[in-house]
C-alpha cells in the first residue's frame, strides 16, 4: 500500500524547478505502479498500450502512458466491485466515502476515497486557504448543502486542520445562513460565484443588510469560472468588501487549483499534482506560457480510485510571471479559461461561453445574470442575449446598450441579438448555474 506522505510543509511550495520535477516524477512512477498493480482497469490498459510501470522514465515517457476519460469511468461503474467497478485499487472495506460527479449531462462518475485520501483532500485544500491567510482567528461560514457530491466538503475539513472555527451552513435558506453570519461575525466563507452574488443580492433586498456591513474578509469561491474572470470578480468584491479567491478542483481530480494571497492567477499545486497541457490539434505537450490546451491531469497521491492522465477536458494556458509570494508552484494564465466541451462553434466562429460572461459582468450598469440562447433558422445559426438593466441606468439605455453591443462583437466576433428584460426576472442559480443554451439540433 502506498503511504501518502501527508505533509504540512511550506518548503514543498518554494522547491526549485528540477527538485519539484523530480518529486513529481517519482510520485508518478510510484502511482502508475501502484494502479497497475493493483485495478484490473489499469492492468490491461497500459498492457494493451504496450507498457510497463518501469517504462516511464523521464517526463518524455509520460506522454506514453494512455489518457482516461470520463465515459471510460462511466463505463466501468455499476460492476464488482460494486458499485465502482475494476478502477478500484484498494478492497471495497478500506474505502469510506462515496460521491459522485455533478455534471449537467450524462450519467454521475462513482467516486470512492480511503480514510488516507480524504485526509488527502483536505490536505490539499489546506494549502491553497493558507496561502489565501486564512489562520486560527479565522471564523469560518459553509453555506452550501452537505450533500452527495464533493463541493466544499474537503474546505470543511481544511479549515479546521489549520485551526479555524468552522460553521457548517448546510440544511438553511439564504435569509437564515445571512442572519447566522451576522450573529456569530463570521470572518470568511466559501461559495459558488453565483451563490456570493445572489447572498449580496438576498442580503439587501429581502433583509434589507448591505453585505458590506457584515466585515467579510475573504471569500474562496469555486465550481464555476467565475473567480478568475476581472468582472465577476470585481463584482463580488465590491459588494461583500472583501478579497475574493479562486479555487479549482474537481471530484475525480481533487483540489489542484488556487490562488494565493496575491492574487495573480491560479497556482497548481505541483507537488500533489502533475498538470499536462495538450495541443488539442496535435496532441503535443506544451511547455510554454501563451499557448492554450487541454489539462490532462494526474493526481500523485490518490490512492483508491487514481486520477492518472485524466483528459479533463478544461482549457488552461501556463503564465510566464513567477507569482511575488515566492511559491514555485506554477500559475495560470486567466484560471480555467472553459471547457473544451462548452467551446462551440457559432457561425463558424469559436466561442467559448466564459467570454460572454466577461463582457456581460465588465459593464457596471448591467445586472449580474444573464442569458444566452443560440438557435438555428433554416441553415444560420442565430445567438441571443437576455441581460437586466440596472432599474437606475434606465436613461443610459442607448450608451449602455452600444456598449454591450461592440464589446460582445470584440471578444467573440459574433453579433448578438440583445434583448432587455426587467430587473431580477432571469433564473437566479445557487449551484452550477446554466446560462448559455445551445437549442441547434445535434447533426
Ligand atoms: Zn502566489
């Protein structure tokens, strides 16, 4: 059995260049073995791919070892071992946590976790809420539901391993999570972009508190892009405040993404992680800061179901700055740019849903949602826009309405049909909000 060697070490973070690619790679030896030794799934993927754990020598050789993918997971669950199937590593008895993916499409990925790996998760959490100074004076406030899937469940933990006062918001509305923050003078909280807005929003209106009233300090927010995207970051901050931090991570990974105090983009945590950018056209693997691909991603210390070469589908470009807090752990440019799946072609023009919402949230006299239908007549593809006007902006209409105008044929070379609803009438989302729907028929 491997042991994980769960250290709270700070020195890991400042490692040279060589010494962290070294870690890296021995951890990556160590895990390929590990899944070949011991889940048929691996076993005769990398027999038929014609390799051997001992093979893989040098970051080179990486590029041999065969990429999984989500449907490969699908396929393989709901089979002995019941129910995760043949990827498990470890017997059914060690594992102690079950939860599932919460995608929008298709059917939930089984994700079990030893006692070691949840220790794992929360570890790495850790990290990033650490270098974001959280600390022991620290009281922190969990509004989301304490349910099936992962969420923020491994920041509950990592909270408290670093010493904070951990408020567990699940099974409450908005109002009552707002009124128990101001109560207890909560210090931080964690939540999806969409809830920090839509808290901001429920706050003032129907309790009639200005979110700024409640001395926030800092608030993580993860599961969707939005962190790492200037206007709906500037947003969330001006209306709690406080200093607003992105977080990525995802079920079958883990937490692999944050930002640190600084806020200069998302470091990967590379001595937990080893992050691969692959040329979508020609598979490469890019090592330079500039040229977007897709993450394929590995954990190093995941144990019962390992995350080995994930083709996880995420855009993601490597920044050339080194980041001023002094961690060598590399940073992304622009977070999680979108997903490969999402970008699509409209007009025969690429889009990617994450600029639309740039452009929407960088113009203050509009709302924060929005929505974006694309549909087809006869053979043109047609692309809408709902947005909300600030019920005050009303007599800027026309200024505000070219601006939406020019930006959006900026950013995505597409001409929208804009159309103007009234204040607070769009969906308001509290999880994974769903605001751009393709209608065209699937050829
Ligand atoms: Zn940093």
């Amino acid at each position: 059995m491997i042991k994980t060697n769960l250290f709270w070490n700070p020195v890991i973070q400042t490692l040279p260049r060589e010494k962290m690619q070294e870690l890296q790679m021995r951890k990556f030896q160590k895990i390929l073995k590990w899944a070949y030794d011991n889940s048929k799934f691996h076993h005769s993927l990398y027999k038929n791919a014609g390799i051997e754990p001992g093979d893989i020598k040098t970051f080179q050789d990486i590029k041999k070892v065969p990429k999984v993918e989500k449907s490969m997971m699908r396929s393989i669950q709901a089979k002995d071992p019941y129910p995760y199937g043949d990827m498990l590593c470890v017997p059914l008895d060690q594992v102690t946590t079950y939860r599932q993916t919460s995608g929008t499409t298709g059917q939930p990925v089984y994700q079990p976790d030893t006692w070691q790996d949840w220790e794992w998760w929360s570890e790495s959490w850790a990290y990033w809420l650490y270098s974001q100074e959280y600390r022991k004076n620290d009281r922190v406030f969990m509004p989301f539901g304490y349910n099936i899937f992962v969420a923020f469940w491994a920041a509950h933990y990592a909270a408290e391993k670093i010493g904070c006062e951990v408020i567990p918001g699940g099974v409450m509305n908005t109002e009552q999570r707002l009124l128990k923050m101001q109560e207890l003078h909560t210090s931080a909280f964690l939540a999806t972009p969409t809830y920090v807005l839509g808290m901001a929003d429920t706050a003032r209106n129907n309790l009639g508190i200005d979110p700024r009233d409640l001395n926030i300090k800092r608030i993580t927010v993860a599961g969707e892009p939005g962190g790492s995207i200037p206007g709906t970051r500037k947003r969330m901050e001006e209306a709690w405040d406080a200093k607003v931090f992105d977080h990525v991570g995802a079920t079958e990974i883990g937490a692999w993404g944050g930002e640190c105090a600084f806020q200069s983009g998302l470091h990967v945590n590379e001595a937990f992680f080893l992050v691969e950018i692959e040329d979508v056209d020609t598979g490469e693997i890019i090592n330079e800061a500039g040229r977007k691909g897709k993450m394929v991603i590995t954990a190093l210390d995941r144990i019962a179901q390992p995350c080995i070469r994930f083709d996880a589908k995420d855009i993601i470009e490597w920044n050339k700055e080194q980041c001023e807090c002094g961690s060598s752990f590399r940073l992304l440019e622009g977070g999680v740019q979108g997903r490969a799946d999402d970008i699509t072609k409209v007009k025969g023009v690429l889009l990617s849903p994450t600029s639309i919402e740039e452009v929407v949230r960088s113009i203050p006299e509009l709302m924060d949602e929005y929505e974006v239908t694309v549909t087809k007549r006869g053979d043109i593809d047609d692309i809408s826009i709902k947005v909300e006007l600030n019920p005050e902006q009303e007599s800027n209409k026309e200024a505000v309405h070219q601006k939406l105008t020019y930006q959006l044929r900026l950013k995505t070379n597409l001409n929208f049909n804009i159309k103007y609803c009234a204040a607070g009438s769009l969906p308001r989302w509290d999880v994974k909000a769903r605001r751009f729907k393709d209608l065209r028929k699937k050829e």
